[in-house]
C-alpha cells in the first residue's frame, strides 16, 4: 500500500517525502479532532468495576 501511495506521488524523492509528511499530518490531525472523540463514548475506558469500598 506504501508502495502504491508513493508511486502515485508527483515530484522528486523530495517533494514526495515533503507530501507524505503532509498527508501523516493530515491523517494525525483527522484522528485526533474527529476519529477520536466520536469513538471515544463508545470505548469502556470507564467502566470500573473496583470499588473503594473494602476495608484496609
């Protein structure tokens, strides 16, 4: 798939090195603005099932 992506970029090794950290940086930015919080409900992160109820 890298592969692909690669090929299918214009420009020299340094225009598309320059491209792909553009598009890492895009993607990056997509997860943690949108992905990521709509996801993140639905996730049992929150669900504790210790209580601090035993005695020490």
């Amino acid at each position: 798939m890298y592969g692909w992506i690669w090929r299918h970029l214009p420009g020299n090794t340094l225009v598309r090195a320059v491209i792909s950290l553009v598009l890492v940086l895009v993607v990056v930015y997509v997860l943690f603005q949108y992905v990521f919080p709509w996801a993140e409900p639905l996730l049992p992160f929150n669900d504790v099932t210790v209580d601090n109820g035993g005695t020490g």
